[in-house]
C-alpha cells in the first residue's frame, strides 16, 4: 500500500515548522540572516537560482529534503532514468531524457538502448534540416522553401512554437516558421492568405495522427495546396511539401505523406514532454541543427545535475520542494511565471501544460485519492507588461501569489538603453513584493516630498504595501539554445519532484480525454443528428449554433 504523504513525520515536522515562521516576514529574515542570498541562492555553471526570497530559512530547505527521501524522490528518479515504466496507469517507460542524450554509449542501459533509433531520426532531421536551410530543397515547381508551417496542438506545438520565438535571435535570415493550433479558421486562414504554395512547407506534427485539431488543418492545408499545383502536380506536391512527425506511420501513409518524409516518435514520449524529438523539427529549421543540439545539451546538462546533486544542492528538487511548500504549508493556490524577455513571452502557456497536465490530478499512482491539494494554477504574462496590468493585485491585492521571476542578464536583441532598465524593473519588482513599504516608511518619503499632515493622513493607507510575497529568481547570462534547454528541463524535473512526492502519475493524461470523446458525440448533433441522452443546456446551445451559426 503506498504511503500517505501526510502521514510521514517529514510533512508532521514542516508543519510544526510553519507555525514557527508564520510571524517572520521576509523583511526579518533577511535582517536577521545577513548571507541569507549566499545561502539560499544556487548555481549550474552561470545559470543562478535565487531562493532567497521565499519565506523559508536553511532549516525550512533540511525539513523539505527529508520529505523528499520519505517519498523516495531519488529511487524514482533513478527508476525513471533506467527506463522503468513509471506511467503505471498507461504501463510505459518515461524516457524523455534519452532524446537529449548526447553521449556515444547506450541509454538508458545496454539492455533496452533506445539511442540507435533515437540517432537514427536525429540525423534524419540533420540531413533535412539542412537541406531545407541550404535551399536544396525545392517545393513541385522548383523554388526553395521560405515559409515552415508547424501543424499540431498540446506538446506538438506549445514546445516548439516556445522555443522558436525563445531563440528567434538565431533564425535562418530567410525562413520563416509558423504556428497552428486553432480549430478556429481565423487562425490558418489568414495565414494561408500570405503563404505562396510553392514556398511553403508543412510539417503535421500529431503522436497517434488521429488528433482532430491537427488533421482538420492539415486536410485545410492540403487542399490549399493541391488547388494551387494542380492534379498534374499532386503527387511532387505532397512528397515536396509535407512532413510528418508521428507514431503512426501507417496513419500519416493514409494522409498522403510518403515513408521518406516521415519523422518518428515514440510511445515513451510524452507531448508535453517531446520538444526533444522530431516534434522539434520547425525549431531545428528555424534555427540549425547545430543549435537545436546545443538546446540538447543543455537540458542533457541538466539531466545530469538532477542525477548527481545532492538533494540540498539539486535545482529542480528544490524548486520543486518549495512549490510544495508554497501550496501546501503556505496555502498559495497560484504560480505566477513572470519572464521579462520578450523572447520568452510564451514561456507561460507552455509551463501550464507541462505543470498543470502533468500534476493536475486528485488521484495517486495507487488509485486512492489524493490527501492534499496537487497542483497550483499556473498563470502568468511577460513581467515588464504585467506590471501595468496585474500586479496591482500582487502588491495591495491580499493573496498570496508565488511567482517565478525569469530574465537574462544579456538581451538576444540589443539596444542600447534598453536592458538596463529591464533588468531594474525585473529586480525592483521582486524586491518589492518580498519586502513591501510600511507605514512608518510611507509616511517617511511622503514627509520628505513636502506633503502637509493632512494630505499624508489621506492617502498613507493606499501608500502602504504588505510585502511577504515569495519569489523566485532565474537569471540567465543570455537567452541561447544551451540555457534555454536547460531552463526547460529544470521544469520537467520539478514537476517530476512534485509528482512523486505527492503520489501522482505525472506522465498520462486521463482528464483530458473526456472532452475530446464528447466533441466527437456532439458534432453530429451540431450537423443535425438528435442526440436525446444529451443534457438541457448542451441541447440548447446546440439548437442555438445550428440556428445562428454556420457548420
């Protein structure tokens, strides 16, 4: 029977631990810990990870660290490494660490090596890649290639699409590669209106080719095609400009897509999970071969960090403890990811998937339910603009919001006097939450400037910020395809933390199927098919598009 968490004398001792900070504000330990900063931030190489700001002491880190041996986060995370099969509820090994293994041996053991095929698909991508890049890769009428449009949804397009606009400092000058996920027409319609076909390439990026959102678009984008060719150019048509990446090749075969065109992936690997894999190929066109390896590198580096570190020392069980910590001790319901480079501007929805998919779940790997809260909403929007929308609500609002502030140190698109002051913004605005303005202090500035008493007595009680909002920081020397990768697999691991010490599968998705099966029984409703067993409002809604709306 696997243990209840919150049974074990770690959670028993956190807890104890808690009512002893409860009184603390940041404001005070900080006083009261003058190397606070060089105890509780972390470095990998020159990526650094400020701890110092959550409401925690070096106490609260050994505290969370056993919890973390209680809930055995190192013999999991050796399971999962070894190619055990952790998803237990969809019987598969985890094994997205080996897309970006670098090494020349076997992964993840001489018994069950998945690299030769792993190498296989990598060097495919190279040689096309590269082909496509170089120009001699030509579309049915004889022209390179200068438009890439990605087909897919989920973990086919959050991953790449994020990484792409990441590292668009690195794009080939005269490729340009697209985004679509939308059922909605309003997405590829007007896209398609700037295309010319004989330049532009698609890749249908779907696991099991049966997904509804990216085969709509894609038959869309194979009629546009085939229109403007013409039957005596189909066949060079299809086999020039589309590209498929699947588990299903006999499923893309179907489609039109020839063998030779064809990207495999694997049941081992997650969507959320597979920027690593083919699912990277629009990233790889985007930016080179050579550099979608470096994004390798990278997380590999990374990769091994988590393996190695000791657990007071690990970055991603860290983050991943005091996430916990957060959620659970502290009551935070939310996760505020706060990136100040526009690059990363994506970086939000993406690490929603990948948190809120994978650790979104009330029910343990045993089938029991959960005894804690899982889980946070993740939310967030590039910091510099956040904080002319909601940060208002951060500073005076009342709730207690975690946030993870992300800047590099060096712009990806220098200007001068432009990074300076958004590096102050990113520092003030963390400064600001954790530390907040008292009374006496408020009162002290507005005295400064002049104000009479009776103006200070109005408006002191609006000057006045509580502070005592834990954050973290993660700062980057630059925003480049190594430290991007290993920003990236930082998350992965982290949640993978997270999920097993609260007992979850992080690997299968069993929520998200509902829906889908639901869409497939209500579009023949919405053409016309009565469907009785359906219920008075989705009847009504039904009547209603089939009344204004056109199907």
């Amino acid at each position: 029977m696997p243990m209840d968490i919150t049974r074990t004398a770690p959670w028993q001792a956190l807890l104890a631990h808690r009512e002893q900070l409860r009184s603390h504000h940041l404001r005070e330990l900080f006083a009261r810990e003058p190397a606070r900063f060089e105890k509780l931030s972390f470095r990998l190489g020159d990526f650094l990870a400020d701890f110092s700001k959550q409401r925690i002491t070096p106490e609260t880190l050994g505290l969370l660290t056993d919890l973390a041996r209680a809930a055995d986060v190192e013999g999991w995370r050796d399971r999962m490494f070894a190619g055990e099969r952790i998803n237990v509820s969809e019987q598969r090994a985890v094994l997205h660490p080996a897309l970006r293994f670098l090494g020349t041996g076997p992964f993840p053991s001489a018994a069950k090596d998945v690299m030769p095929e792993v190498r296989a698909v990598r060097a495919q991508m190279r040689q096309f890649s590269e082909r496509v890049r170089s120009g001699l890769w030509r579309g049915y009428s004889g022209e390179a290639i200068r438009h890439v449009v990605n087909l897919g949804i989920g973990g086919s397009d959050l991953g790449p699409k994020m990484a792409a606009r990441a590292l668009s400092a690195y794009d080939h000058p005269a490729l340009h590669v697209h985004f679509v996920s939308n059922l909605d027409g309003a997405q590829l319609a007007p896209l398609l209106e700037t295309l010319d076909p004989r330049t532009t390439l698609f890749i249908v990026a779907s696991k099991t080719f049966t997904t509804q959102e990216t085969l709509r678009n894609a038959e869309t984008a194979r009629d546009w095609l085939l229109a403007a060719a013409g039957p005596e150019n189909e066949v060079a048509a299809l086999a020039r400009h589309f590209v498929a990446v699947t588990a299903a090749p006999a499923e893309a075969g179907l489609f039109g897509i020839g063998h030779d065109n064809i990207f495999t992936m694997w049941d081992w690997v997650g969507g959320r999970y597979s920027l690593w894999s083919a699912v990277g190929l629009a990233l790889a066109l985007a930016i080179g071969m050579t550099q979608f390896e470096r994004l390798l590198a990278g997380a590999q580096a990374l990769d091994q960090h988590f393996l190695k570190a000791p657990l007071e020392q690990n970055l991603p069980v860290l983050m991943g403890l005091l996430g916990i910590w957060n959620t659970n001790f502290l009551g935070a319901e939310t996760l505020a990811i706060l990136p100040y480079n526009e690059s990363l501007r994506t970086l939000p929805g993406y690490l929603q998937q990948l948190e809120m998919e994978s650790n979104g779940k009330m029910v343990t790997r045993s089938g029991k339910p959960l005894s804690c809260h899982p889980n946070p909403i993740v939310w967030g929007e590039i910091g510099i603009n956040g904080q002319h929308a909601f940060f208002q609500l951060l500073h005076q609002g009342g709730w207690l919001i975690p946030s993870d502030f992300i800047v590099a140190a060096t712009s990806d698109y220098p200007l001068p006097g432009h990074n300076g002051p958004l590096l102050a913004n990113c520092l003030a605005q963390s400064s600001a939450l954790a530390f907040g303005r008292s009374e006496q202090e408020a009162r002290a500035e507005l005295e400064l400037e002049g104000w009479a008493e009776a103006e200070i007595a109005a408006v002191l009680p609006y000057k006045v910020f509580a502070g005592n909002q834990p954050s973290t920081t993660l700062m980057l020397p630059r925003l480049d395809p190594y430290h991007l990768g290993l920003l990236i697999a930082l998350y992965e691991h982290k949640v993978f933390v997270q999920g097993v010490v609260w007992g979850i599968n992080s690997f299968d998705q069993w929520g998200v199927e509902l829906g889908k099966k639901l869409a497939g029984r209500l579009l023949p409703a919405l053409e016309g098919t009565p469907d009785e067993g359906l219920d008075a409002s989705t009847r009504g809604l039904i009547a209603y598009c089939r009344r204004h709306g056109q199907l």
